[in-house]
C-alpha cells in the first residue's frame, strides 16, 4: 500500500492510458510495438501522468481475446522499462497469471475490468500480492456486455454489483485499504446510463474507496457530440442543427476537450483519478481543480458535511 501513498494526495490524479494493442478503440496500432509503448509511456510521464496504465488486450465492444501469453509477452518488457525509468505503473489486464507476471517486475496496480466475471485466481493473487486493485463494475465480455444493459435502477444496480465482487474479494483477504473503484463507463452501460452513474459518483465515494473515473474518448462522448452526416448543400439536412439529420458520432481524437471537462468535473467531485489518453489536458484541469477547491479528501469532506446538513 506504500505504492499510493507515495503518489500525491493534493489533488486528482491522472492516469496516462498506454495500449499495446493492435486494436483498441482509440489509438489501436500505434503504440504496439515496444519500443514504440515504451517511447509513448516516457512521453506521457512528461506530459504530466501520475500513473501509466498498461494494456496488452483491447476490451473494446467485441474485442477478439488474447491469450495470456500474448498479452505478456505485448506488456512485460514495457512494463519493465517504465519501472526503471521510475514510472508508476498499473497493468491493465484480466488475467491472474499476467497480473502475477507484473507484480514479480515490481510494485504495481491491477487494474482489472472483468467486473462480475473475475477471474477464480485474480482474488487470491491481490491478496498475496497486497497490491492495488481496481474493482470496475462491468457485466459479461467485450463480445457481450452491449447486450446486458438492463437495469432497474443504474446507480443503485452499479453500487450493488461492485459490493457482491468486492466481498468476494474480501473472502480471498484483500484489505479494503487495497481497493479503488471504477463505475466502468462504456461496459455494460449504453448512452444515457453513463451519464448517470457520472453524476451518481458520491455514492461510490459512500463504498469507501478512491474512484478512479474513466471516461475518455469513449462512445457516450462521441454521442454527445454527434454531427449530421454530410449531404449535398441542396438537402436541408445538411444544415447544422436540422432535426431529420442523421448523427455522425464524433471520431475517438475528437472526444478530448470533453474528456478534460469530465476530468476537471470529476475532481470537482473529490475523484482520486482519472484515466486518459491526452494527459496534458487533464493535468492542467486537475491542478486548477485542486487550486480552487483544494484536495479530493477536503472536497469529499464538504459534500459530506453538505450532504448530511440537508438530510
């Protein structure tokens, strides 16, 4: 646990994202070879990233899986080398065995968005490992999580999901102290329920745990921001704005003012962390947020002290 406390505690922290992947959503392929995730991780330390999280499996809807040993062999060497060049690193896996894989480099988060599904073996390796965990809500598989949005209630679902894995979690002796939550934007959740669970973020503050918000350039963003589709002049529904215009959700590269304004609301809110891909932006809103309103802990306290006044 030493690992999150020497990180710092003044302000939202920011989360650089580093795919080794040939096929994430975003930025797929660019980064997929070695020396090019660990020229992009560097770059990313600079840019202002208290944290880089390493991928090696894409989890975008219908994401083909990768083996383990793939995986490894995507995120080990980088991993490594960040490390050494002083880098908090989490890994961004599924997997036990890669999980452990990681931990034996060094001190690292797990970052794991299996949600319901955890691994059987994932539990009993954080809690040997005594390492950070980030326990995201999520429901089924990249291949079927579109299909299992149904809720009665989001928020509430989502705060009653985490805390059935989380005691199983505790069952394997992982310590709360241990623990981060992330509501896990875009995974089993579809356009407007992501705004919810957003707004609903004090009470995943109420479970106890540093949050971790993850919402960059993710598909409710490219909604929100949607363009009609280009037609000839002559159509009216060329015309910005009109109603019948079919909606061009916004490219991935486009969502990124948005993300620093999820960013900067989100440590408005007291959020421990926050996880994107353009980390200059978010680093610049973090430290405003915290000259403003001061730490997620002081700001946590007065909502709760708000909150309890208008009970």
């Amino acid at each position: 646990m030493d690992l999150l406390a020497r990180l710092p505690q003044d302000r939202t922290l920011v989360m650089g994202i580093l795919n080794v992947t040939p096929d994430s959503f975003s930025d797929g392929g660019r980064h997929a070879t070695m020396s090019a995730a660990i020229e992009h991780g560097l770059a990313l330390m600079s840019q202002g990233a208290d944290i880089v999280d390493v991928g090696g499996e894409s989890t975008r809807p219908g994401a083909t899986p990768v083996p383990p040993d793939q995986e490894q062999e995507r995120i080990l060497p980088v991993i490594r080398e960040l490390l050494a060049a002083g880098a908090c690193v989490s890994v961004d896996t599924m997997h036990a065995v890669t999980a452990a894989a990681a931990l034996e480099l060094g001190e690292v988060i797990v970052n794991d968005v299996s949600g319901l599904h955890v691994e059987a073996d994932m539990p009993a390796v954080v809690a040997d490992s005594g390492a950070p965990y980030v326990l995201m809500h999520n429901r089924g598989t990249p291949t079927t999580m579109d299909d299992l949005t149904g809720y009665d209630n989001v928020v509430a679902d989502v705060l009653a999901e985490l805390r059935q894995v989380r005691e199983r979690l505790y069952q394997a002796g992982v310590r709360p102290e241990q623990l981060i939550t992330d509501p896990g934007l875009g995974f089993a959740k579809a356009g407007e329920q992501n705004w919810a669970v957003l707004r609903g973020i004090d009470g995943l503050h109420a479970l106890g745990h540093p949050v971790l918000v993850a919402a960059s350039r993710k598909r409710f963003l490219g909604t929100l921001l949607a363009a009609p589709e280009a037609t000839s002049d002559a159509s009216p529904a060329a015309r910005p704005g009109a109603i019948d215009a079919p909606a061009r959700p916004r490219p991935a590269e486009g969502r990124d003012a948005a993300t620093a304004a999820i960013t900067a609301l989100s440590a408005e809110r007291g959020a421990w962390a926050v996880r994107v891909h353009d980390v200059a932006a978010s680093a610049d809103a973090v430290r405003t947020v915290a000259a403003w309103h001061g730490s997620p802990a002081q700001i946590r306290e007065r909502r709760g002290a708000q909150q309890a006044g208008t009970a």
